[in-house]
C-alpha cells in the first residue's frame, strides 16, 4: 500500500507546479495508492481556507480525484457520505467525517458540536 500526502494531492489537482503534478500524475497512472481521511482533511481545508474555493467546487475536484482507477480510500462510502455532506451543509469536513462514520458504519461519536450532534440523532 503506498499512501499519498495532501501535498502531492494539492500540487496534482491545482497543477501549480506542473513538474510535481506531473510526477504525481505518473504515479497515480502506475501504482495504486491509498488516501486517508487525516489527508483528505487537510486537502480541503488547505482548498477552502488558502484557496478559498467554494465547497462545491472542492468537492467536484476531489470526488474526480477519487475516481481516478488506482486511488483507493479507506471506506468510500464514508468518504463519499462525509463529501455529500460538506457540500449540503455549512459544516467543517471532519465533522462531516464523524457523520459518515456514523451513518454507514454505526460508530458512535461524542462532540459538543451542536449540529453534528442534530444531524446524528436524527440517524437513531
């Protein structure tokens, strides 16, 4: 399993750096690799707060980026749960996470977070 970092993520989906994008680029088309929602996190934080890209436009690019044939995350339906909602709601995408984990696998989470704690109890 080879996992990929928020960076290489970051430089092939913004292509501001045509020759890491690239590499990163080759190495999606040649190996299979593995992203993990710590990394995801910090993909669409770094989108929203230093790019200031609007949540549904990271989450068309993203939801691109993992339907490429050798990216593979975790649970995809967690993952796919955590970016419908981050798209819908005005929710931080951790939160959104912790929802996913809730819904699809029955985990249970404890926050303070009012809304997230809503949004779980109408899941019982």
């Amino acid at each position: 399993m080879l996992l990929i970092d928020a960076n290489a993520i970051l430089r092939y989906m913004l292509y501001d750096n045509s020759e890491m994008a690239d590499k990163v680029r080759e190495l999606i088309e040649n190996t299979k690799i593995t992203v993990r929602y710590e990394v995801m996190a910090e993909v669409v934080y770094v989108l929203n707060k230093v790019y200031q890209l609007p949540q549904n436009e990271i989450v068309d690019g993203i939801s691109i980026f993992l339907s490429l044939r050798n990216v593979e995350t975790e649970s995809e339906e967690v993952l796919s749960l955590a970016l419908r909602t981050y798209a819908e709601k005005k929710m931080d995408f951790v939160d959104c996470v912790l929802y996913g984990f809730k819904a699809i696998r029955g985990y249970d989470v404890f926050t303070f977070d009012k809304k997230l704690n809503t949004m779980m109890q109408k899941l019982s």
